[in-house]
C-alpha cells in the first residue's frame, strides 16, 4: 500500500453524512471505534515494556522520596 493521503474511518463514503448520536440533554456524543489488539500484539507489548522498565524498577526508590513517603506516612497517622 502506497503512502497518501490520510484516510478517514469516521464516514463510510467521501463527503457523506453520518447521523450523530445524541445524549439525553439533546448534545451530540463522540463515540470512537474500539479497535482490539490480538493476543500476539498484546503480549510483544507487555514484553517491551517489561524490557524498558525493568532497569527502572532495579535503580530502586532514592533515598530523599523514600525519606518523604515516610514523613507523609506520620502526618496521616492519629496521634492518640
């Protein structure tokens, strides 16, 4: 397939109308296609971001962010 110009899945043919829905105050509701991904894709997905974010989840949490939660934690406590 050639590349050109962009084609538009929201109309069926050139220069038609489509009816548009409407919400029950009388405004016109988008709705967009769903479009669903086999379970091949979904998979090679999942892996690369496991991939991109393992080295992430190894650097672990900085000391300073640790040392916040940790205060924030105390200031939700009840003091009795």
């Amino acid at each position: 397939m050639k590349p050109g110009k962009p084609v538009n899945l929201e109309s069926s043919a050139p220069g038609a109308e489509t009816p548009q829905a409407l919400d029950d105050m009388g405004k016109p509701t988008h709705r967009k296609s769903e479009v669903r991904l086999g379970r091949e894709v979904q998979a090679r997905i999942g892996q690369q971001l496991r991939a991109l974010y393992d080295e992430v989840v190894k650097e672990g949490v900085p000391q300073h962010i640790s040392d916040l939660v940790r205060r924030l934690g105390e200031q939700d406590e009840p003091t009795a």
